[in-house]
C-alpha cells in the first residue's frame, strides 16, 4: 500500500509539470483525494452528496471518471453534484485513474444504510422489472450490458441520479450511448413519485 | 415611475421612529448592553492520572486551542490533522506554498519576502474579540492594524456614472448631503414639530446639518468632506463637483458603503503581522509537536469510558484510544465518517450547510495604488469580483499582495470556474478600476473553499432563512453543542452561532472545556 502511495505520488508530482529538483521543498501532491468528498473507506457522504465508491465496479468507476474527465457528464447546469465532481476528475492522467481505481477496489464494501422516506416497495417491485433487465433481479449489476449494481448504493445518490435522467441533466451527451439508454429507460418511472418507490424497493435488495 | 413620499407618510414614519424610541428606554437599553468581562481565562483542573488521554481532530484554531490549555494541565493531547498543514481556514499562502484546491491545485508563486502573503482565509481581528485577542497577547502575536473602509479607494458600478469608478469618499458624502437635505426639509416643515420638544428639534437639526455638510440654508451644495479638485494647502482648495443624487440613486451599492464601520467590522481591525498563520504559528510552538499530519480520521467510536478513532496515516491504519474527543472537523465531513453519534446529533451534522466563500489575489508588480493616495482598505465593485482589499502591510514598498476578489455570501460563480478562466474574470473585473491592472498584477492565485481538500467548505451555514434562527434549528444546535457520553465533543466556529470567525471557533472550544471540566470536577 506504502508503495502503491509513494508511486502515485511522484507521478502526479511529474504529472503536474514544472516541478524540478529546484522545488524538491515543495510540498507534494498525489491524485487520492477521493475520499475527502466520499467519506472514509469511500462509503458515501450524504454531507457533501458524495456517493459510495466501495463496492463500485472497476469498469463502471473508469467509465464514469472518463466521462466526468471528457467533459460528458457533470456539465449541465443542473447536475449539480456532477458539476461538483467534473473538476476533480478533469485533470486526472489516466495513470491516476488506474491507481484510483485500484485504490477503491482495496475497500471493503458495506451496503448502505436506507435513508428515503415516503417511497412504496411493492410499487416499486413492479416498476423495477424493467431495470432488471440490465441491471440484476438482485440489483447486482452486469458488466456485459455495462449496467452497475444498484442495490448497496446510497438510495439518496440513486434517488438524484435517476430525477437528473428523467430531466435530462445527465444522459444527454451525444457521446453517453450508456446514459442514452437510461433516459429512454427512466421513463417508465414517469416521476418523482415512482422514482422514491423504485428506490424504495432497490433498498430490500443485496448483492 | 418612482413613488413620492408624501408628507403624511413622512409624518408617519417620523412618529413610528418615535415609538421606537419610545421603547428603547434608557434603563433597559442599558441593561441589554453586551458584558464587558474579561476574556474567558481557563481554571481547569488538573488531569487526572488514570484518564488524560485527549484525542483533538483537526488542527483548526479551536483544536488549537483545546491542546494548548489542556496540555498546561497536564493532559496528553494528539492532534490528528488531515491535510499537510496547521490552521484549518487560517490559511496565509506565501512563496512555494500548495493551494490544495481539488481540481485546481497550484503553487504560490508570490516573490519571498515578509509582506508578500495572503491571507486566503481569516484575515480581519476586530478589537473586540478579547478571547482571540488574549491569546494573541499571551503567544506573543504581533499584530497591527488591519485597514478596512479607505475613503479614498473607489466604487464602482455599471450603473453608475457610464461604469466610471469614483472614491469611496464622494459617493459617502454626496448621498449623506442629500438625505440630509432631505430629512431637513421635513424637519423644517411646522408640523414636524410635534413629535419632539424645541430642543430635541434643535438638537436634531443640528445633527442632520453635521451629517451632511448643510449650509445655513439646511442645503447641501457639495462639501470640501469630499476633499479637494485642487490646492487646499498653499492655495484654497477647490471644491469638487457634485454628484447628482439621482445618479448616486443608480447603484444599490450604498447599502454596503454607508454601513461599511459597523457590525463586525465596526471596532477597529487587527491583523497578526506576517500573515494570520502567526496565531497558528504561536499555538504550535507549544503544541506542534501533538500533531500527526496526513491523518485522516475513518471512524470514530464513542465508548462508555473514552472514544475509539480509528485514522489513516502513511498508508495503514491505527487506532487511536482517548479518554476524551475534542471533534473540529467540519460537519459536512464528519458525515462521511464511520461513527456511532445519537440520531440527534447526526441530524444536527446534516443539517449545517457549508459556506463557499471564495478569494483571490495577485501580486502587484508595483504599488501603483499608493500613488494614487490609496494606502490599505477596501474598494468594492458592483460584478462578481466584488473587492480589491489594498494590503494594510508592506507600505510603501516596492510590490505587494492585492485581494483580486472576495465573494463571501455565494463564492459559486468563480468556484464553477477553471483558474484560467477565474482569473480572467478577476483581471477584466479589476480593470474597470484600475485601467491598467492588466500590466500591473501577476502570479495570481485562487482559493475556493468549496473544493480545498480536506475542507470542502467555509464557515458553516446553520439557518436556512434570513428572518433568524427556526426553533428546529437552534434544538439542533444546543444539542450538537452537547458532549456524547461526556466524553466527545464537537468544536469549532460551526458549533456557535456566529460562524466565520476565529474568535467563535475559540469560543466553542472554551465552552466544550469548560463544560467538561463541570462535569470532572462534578
């Protein structure tokens, strides 16, 4: 781990350009800020919005940071929190993104806590037969349909993601064909309200 | 079309003013007045042997502060801090100092030398935060004075005069001359003279002439308060041209400018000479070494007799036993971390919002403003940017630091911004003051605390409207106050109700120690 830290850092440290053996003094920086935002061991901060990373799988994580960093997600002015996070993905080489993602996969994954009131299970046991499709009866995700595990999610993070589908803030890139196919399929949910019973009903699931 | 004011609504506002007054009688005004007690001087008693394990999250001022008065007792204090430096939002960046801004880090390439810092967060002491201030005297701080309002730096608005900027002294008392004019004109008016006695009139009258500069007719044609268009020392002075009211009328900027001495800014500023890292510097000469840097806290685990933290540091975890927790991360973090805090407390912790203050600076090659009799303060802008702060330090020198911007209620603007981007906003801003600032600043840097790792915020933002603080709110705030199990309390400038300000932060630590040292000694 020491070691994987101590490479990380001079990478990023050459990566930043202009740093030479004149500025040795200078204090350096690595590229493993995420859990600042996305809590300890990467388990989500509902403070900051920051969703959980553990348990997140390697491909759907580099598929995400790619996007975030080709300016494919987190621009519209709505998306909030993908505004928030663009920025911190925009300047990451792709040698910062594989330490990251080898960083995530070394925590531990624990599902998180239901937070979401007001959302009906049953009714929502129907409207996930159609997420099931690609995403798992159990919510478990399939890497050959490029679909991620849901359940174990912070439900507040599904909650938001899928209202900025359903608007359009997220999906609408022209070179997001995964979240194309999720605008098409968040229609069903039709609206907030069958949103909070989707949610509700991912949180009885476990991987 | 703009509405008169008729003389029966004048009339009325007059007697509402009246019953104001009528309430504010002198006794209980009196007794509302603030204690003038002397700064809280800590009595603590002694650690006790078998329980003086003390664990300190975070390395703010108010963590600070709990170690450097519990180790006097005898306490064994460790301070675990995250980030790569003391301070917390006591931030002074110098020479080769790191801006950790995730996603927009950079080093400070300012020239090195003593005067050429910023002060990227805390910046402004007023006089009469004694608890602050007290240590400031007890660590030896040097401190100086901090130039805030500066007549003669400028204003400038769009709407104002086609953009052109003008000092800070002829919008102030141009717009005094005027509603003086005004006020004297209702004044004069016989019927006005029933809410007050003859006296009380004459006083009046004589107050509302001073205020404005009135001339024996009760009118207001321009006042050398202003200064002088030329001489004035050998030769008479020339007076300067008035500006009409109705274009004084065209920026809402006289809402800051003629309030800009009260409030917090109303006692006299201080500053810590060399950049307000100085207070931090004066605690970590005696608590310095208490501190693990790069520590970030995982879990935090209240017990029965003490409190589990389990951090990381160098790559591996470890655990840390203490008897008590003095906990200053901010709140929006702590909600991240693994911890078995009561729901209530939980509640309290989501429901702060974080500040997203931003600042700026450039250095300037040269102090082109002191040329033009700017020495310090503040001149204000009606476009993002907002302030040029003119340093109170360095006078006369060949360069210094200058504030480029400082957005303190809604720093989102700039924050949403690349560096490249905010600093070309803050140039073209700038210039519209100073027509050459362009050629004059360089080495900018830019702080948005939305994004500083470790921090993600500035000061915390406990209510939710402007009307004051909700019954709900405060029940969260006395209850996030409130120790868990006597053994872990949460500190800082978000634990008062007064945030942003040292003084607070030092405040909140007092109390958790006061509080704990009730209950040992209980």
């Amino acid at each position: 781990m020491l070691k994987t830290f101590l490479l990380a850092c001079s990478l990023c440290v050459m990566c930043v350009g202009g740093v030479n053996a004149a500025e040795t003094e200078r204090e350096p920086f690595d590229d493993r800020y995420c859990t600042t935002c996305h809590g300890a061991d990467g388990r989500g901060n509902e403070g900051v919005q920051a969703p959980r990373l553990a348990g997140m799988e390697s491909w759907y994580l580099r598929r995400q940071l790619e996007n975030f960093r080709a300016d494919m997600r987190g621009v519209h002015p709505q998306d909030i929190e993908g505004i928030a996070m663009r920025p911190m993905a925009t300047k990451l080489s792709d040698e910062s993104i594989d330490d990251i993602i080898d960083w995530v996969g070394s925590w531990e994954y624990v599902p998180a806590e239901a937070t979401i009131e007001g959302g009906d299970p049953a009714r929502g046991r129907g409207l996930y037969g159609g997420c099931a499709v690609c995403h798992g009866d159990r919510a478990q995700g399939n890497e050959s349909l490029g679909a991620p595990a849901l359940a174990g999610q912070n439900d507040w993070y599904l909650v938001t993601q899928l209202k900025n589908f359903l608007a359009g803030y997220r999906g609408a890139h022209p070179g997001d064909t995964y979240g194309a196919q999720m605008r098409t399929m968040v229609n069903t949910l039709r609206n907030e309200a069958g949103i909070l019973n989707v949610v509700s009903y991912i949180n009885t699931l476990s991987r | 079309m703009s509405k008169q004011v008729t003389r029966r609504e004048f009339l009325n506002l007059l007697s509402a003013a009246g019953g104001t007054a009528a309430a504010l009688k002198a006794g209980s005004a009196l007794g509302l007045l603030p204690h003038t007690a002397q700064a809280a001087s800590m009595d603590l008693l002694a650690a006790n042997a078998a329980s003086r394990k003390v664990a300190i999250l975070g390395a703010g001022i108010s963590g600070l502060t709990v170690a450097y008065e519990l180790s006097k007792v005898g306490y064994e204090c460790t301070i675990l801090e995250s980030s790569l430096r003391p301070g917390g939002r006591i931030f002074t960046v110098r020479h080769g100092d790191l801006i950790d801004e995730i996603g927009n880090r950079h080093y400070c390439e300012f020239d090195d030398e003593p005067h050429m810092y910023f002060n990227a967060g805390a910046a402004r002491i007023p006089s009469t935060h004694r608890n602050l201030l007290a240590y400031c005297k007890e660590l030896n701080i040097d401190l100086e004075i901090f130039i805030n309002e500066n007549k003669t730096s400028y204003v400038q608005d769009p709407a104002l005069l086609g953009g052109k900027p003008i000092r800070n002294i002829d919008y102030t008392t141009h717009s005094r001359g005027f509603l003086a004019e005004l006020l004297a004109k209702s004044l004069n008016a016989g019927e006005m003279d029933q809410p007050f006695t003859d006296q009380e009139a004459e006083t009046l009258m004589g107050m509302v002439r001073s205020f404005g500069s009135l001339d024996e007719d009760n009118l207001y044609k321009g006042s050398f308060r202003a200064g002088y268009a030329a001489g004035g020392f050998l030769e008479h002075g020339v007076q300067k041209d008035i500006i009409a009211f109705r274009d004084l009328l065209k920026t809402q900027m006289g809402r800051q400018l003629l309030s800009a001495n009260e409030g917090d800014t109303g006692p006299i500023l201080l500053q810590a000479v060399g950049g307000m890292d100085k207070i931090t510097e004066g605690f970590t000469k005696h608590v310095g070494h208490q501190i693990r840097y790069r520590s970030m806290v995982n879990s935090v685990e209240v017990k029965e007799d003490g409190v589990d933290i389990s951090y990381d540091q160098d790559g591996s975890r470890h655990l840390l036993q203490a008897d008590f927790c003095f906990n200053c991360i901010p709140s929006h973090l702590m909600t991240g971390i693994t911890n078995n805090f009561p729901s209530q407390y939980v509640d309290a912790l989501k429901y702060i919002r974080r500040g997203n203050a931003y600042k700026a600076a450039f250095q300037a090659k040269e102090r082109f403003w002191e040329k033009d009799d700017i020495y310090g303060g503040i001149s204000w802008m009606n476009n993002p940017s907002n302030q040029i702060w003119y340093p109170s330090s360095g006078i006369h020198k060949e360069k210094g630091i200058l504030l480029a911007a400082y957005d303190f209620g809604d720093g989102s603007f700039h924050t949403a911004m690349t560096h490249e981007e905010r600093i070309e906003a803050h140039l073209s801003d700038g210039e519209k003051i100073h027509p050459n600032y362009r050629n004059q600043v360089e080495k900018p840097i830019t702080v948005a605390w939305h994004r500083m790792n470790h921090m993600l915020g500035c000061s915390a933002r406990w209510q939710r409207n402007r009307s004051g603080w909700t019954h709900e709110e405060e029940e969260l705030y006395h209850a996030l106050q409130q120790p868990v199990n006597g053994r872990h309390y949460m500190i800082g400038d978000q634990v008062s109700m007064h945030s942003a300000w040292q003084e607070s932060a030092v405040m909140s630590a007092q109390w958790a120690m006061t509080d704990m040292d009730r209950r040992l000694r209980a």
